[in-house]
C-alpha cells in the first residue's frame, strides 16, 4: 500500500472541512495506529463534521452517541431483550459494536458510563453479565469534549484519557479559512458532497496497518521515545523547570503511542524510517493529556503544551 491511497479519504473530508489540518492529520494517525482520539475545542469548528466525513469515506459503519448525564452503560452496550416466540433472552448490540463511534460531548455522562466505554477502548470487548463480546476489528472511539463550558459535566479520570491514544486542540479558523467555509457553505446549498463510490476498504486499511508496522525505528529513537517518557516521571534529573511544573507522568502506554504513532506519522510522509522530526512531531498531542500539572503551574499560567514544549527542548536528541 501507498500513502496516496488515503488520497480519497483526505479529499472527502476537506470537501466538508476547510483548514484543520491537525485535526485531520491526528485522525488518519490513529486509524493507521490502531488508536483512540480525543477532540477539544471550542462549539461550532468542525469536530463533528470531520469525524463523520471520515467515516464517510471508510467502508464500515458509524454512530454518534451525544453524551448526556441520564445515559446508562445499556445505551452504549445494548441490553438483553426477551423473545416471548423463543422463551429465551437476546442480547441486542449498543452502538459501541459499530466500527466508528463518535463520543460528543463525552465529558456530560457519569462514571458508570464512561466505565463502559473505558473496557471497550481498552480491551476490545464489552462484558454483559457472565458473557464477553469481542468488539469489530475496526474499531475506533472519537471523542470531543468543550474545554469551556464545564457546568454539568464530570472529568474524565485519567485511566480513561490514557486509553486516547492521541488527543488534538481544535483551534479557530483563519481569516482567509473563514472566507472558505463562507463559499463551501453556499455551495452546500445547492451541490452537497457524495460519499466516495469507493472507500477504503477494510482490507486495505489493515494492509496499510502493516506497512506502518514495519517502518524501521532505530533503538536509539527508542530510547529516545523512552527518555520523554521518563523525563515526565523523574524531571528532576533533565531540567528544575520541568521538576517544578510535574505532578504525575505519563504511563507506558506513552512509550507505546509515540512509537506507534511515530511511524504512521513517517509511513504518511512517504518514509520507511522513522526520524526525531517524526517523534517530536507528533508528541505534543501522545503526551499533553498523560501528564498532569502541579497548583503552581496552574497558578502562573503553564499549560500542558508549554511543558510538553520544553521537554523537547531540555530531553537530547539522539
């Protein structure tokens, strides 16, 4: 397979979406890496668009659940339903059997909801009672979630937000970007985009899954992957900055992401190694949301992306 065989799939989605090439780049990074993805933002830029564009252009099938705090882990699972013509109970399958599942607004539904989905994303399966379902083998969570408006919602714990394997900050358009939407939302009126006649099958999705596995990553990127990782853990020994800003570090699954995630990154870029670039490229969105600040950054103003920023800057390259 050929980076140029996502060509379609970009297409589709910048026929709905203009501008957000972060958000675009981060989506075909987790489908190429067998991951989840985490959507902040503000209303009204795109988040939900993008994501059914996706799915639009991937054989397979979508659902968008909206997250509320009355949804019950049965509206995501499915429930047992009895059939009185067999005497028996079947069990009828939830929106989390669907290849693509758009979260909205995941941060509204309480912990016994986000319990659910936290097995499925990270197991693969679903449990209901005594038996276990094993999930699609396309299966993909996009989440988003406002960062502003918080009144009636509930934090995501962390073993959930380690589960993403990315997260990307969907930001305003440009003022020429804005122009764009302008015409492609009057051409909307009269000409809406098709679906491809052809998306990408599955098949060809798990053979370019493939390729990415092989890309070659040097052991010395690996222990530099394993360096940004530690650094998060034990700052004291690479920067006093760092020691000052840490409260808790990234897991493992950080190593795993950047690695993975480091390789579908090259394997876009029509590359069959992995480079420093590929792994500082993409760190920011495997890392800003498996670390967690101390009260006195937060008191001066220190986001996750400044540390993240000067981790790259005080960790050697290799």
């Amino acid at each position: 397979m050929n980076p140029k065989d996502l060509d379609p799939v970009r297409e589709h989605i910048a026929s709905y979406v203009i501008g957000q090439q972060r958000l675009i780049d981060s989506m075909l990074v987790c489908l190429l890496s067998n991951g989840h993805l985490l959507v902040e933002g503000m209303p009204g830029l795109a988040k939900t668009t993008a994501v059914k564009a996706l799915s639009e252009a991937i054989e397979g099938d979508y659902h968008r659940v909206q997250f509320t705090p009355d949804l019950l882990p049965s509206d995501l699972i499915g429930t047992d339903i009895y059939r009185h013509e067999k005497g028996e109970f079947e069990f009828r399958q939830g929106p989390l059997f669907h290849n693509i599942l758009l979260a909205d607004e995941v941060n509204r539904a309480p912990a016994k909801v986000q319990s659910a989905l936290l097995e499925a994303m990270g197991e693969y399966q679903i449990t209901v009672g005594q038996r276990t379902y094993p999930l699609p083998d396309l299966f993909m969570v996009l989440a988003t979630q406002n960062p502003i408006e918080q009144e009636g919602t509930y934090h995501l714990p962390e073993a959930q937000l380690d589960r993403f394997l990315m997260q990307v900050w969907v930001d305003y358009p440009s003022r020429s970007e804005e122009l764009a939407i302008l015409d492609l939302d009057s051409k909307k009126q009269t000409e809406k985009p098709q679906p491809p006649a052809n998306p990408l099958s599955q098949t060809s999705l798990f053979a370019m899954r493939r390729d990415v596995a092989r890309v070659f990553l040097d052991p010395k990127l690996n222990s530099y992957i394993v360096d940004l990782v530690q650094a998060t853990r034990n700052p004291t020994a690479y920067d006093d900055t760092l020691a000052r800003w840490c409260r808790f570090g990234a897991s493992p699954r950080a190593s795993i992401a950047l690695a993975r995630c480091a390789r579908a990154r090259a394997w876009l870029d029509g590359e069959e190694y992995v480079s420093p670039g590929h792994i500082q490229q993409i760190a920011p969105e495997i890392l800003r949301h498996r670390v967690l600040l101390t009260f006195e950054a937060e008191a001066e103003g220190i986001t996750n992306n400044d540390f993240v920023s000067r981790l790259l800057d005080m960790v050697a390259i290799p």
